[in-house]
C-alpha cells in the first residue's frame, strides 16, 4: 500500500515522503527522522482502494475508502511515533503504537 507523509503549517502541506508497504503491511525504515522529524502536525495518507483493488477485492464504485488520512501531532522528537492503520474495506482503525 503506498503511503504519503505531508507536514501540515500555515493551512498548507508539504509533502515529505512517499513509502510502500511490504508484504509485512509495514513501511522499510523510517518516514520521517533528521531535520525532518521536528514537533508540528502530519498527515499520512494511506491509499487503501488501490490496494484493495490490487489484490481482487471486489469494491463498489467509488470505493466507500479510496484514501485514509491520519493527521496527529508530533510534541518532540526524541519520542518514538508508530502510526498503524488495521483497515478493511469498509472500516478501519488506527492509534499510535509502540
């Protein structure tokens, strides 16, 4: 599943990274680190109908999900931030992991 990671400030948004998950549904390394990784808010944006598509799931159209955006804060970067999504068609969850 691909993956966009936007920092978010002043009513606009910067694309930082763009990732594809592997066949663990996790992303190699990480998407944001160095002078990057400083406190503000994200998005992630998880493509989740062309996934779904690319495996044979059978979606209407337009899918009920096509795109999931995550937008969280980050307060330091000294912390760890893992954002997992648990998605289905029609649903899904996501909190921040460890």
């Amino acid at each position: 599943m691909r993956i966009d990671l936007f920092r978010l400030d002043n009513g606009g948004s910067q694309l930082l990274h763009s990732a594809v998950t592997n066949g663990d549904g996790r992303v190699q390394g990480e998407l944001l680190s160095g002078k990057d990784f400083t406190p503000g808010m994200y998005e992630l944006v998880f493509h989740v109908g062309p996934y779904f598509r690319s495996r044979g799931t059978d979606l209407a159209e337009p899918a009920f999900l096509e795109e999931v955006p995550v937008r969280f804060g980050v307060s330091g970067s000294q912390a760890h931030y893992h954002v997992p999504l648990l998605i289905a068609p029609w649903g899904y969850n996501t909190y921040r992991g460890s």
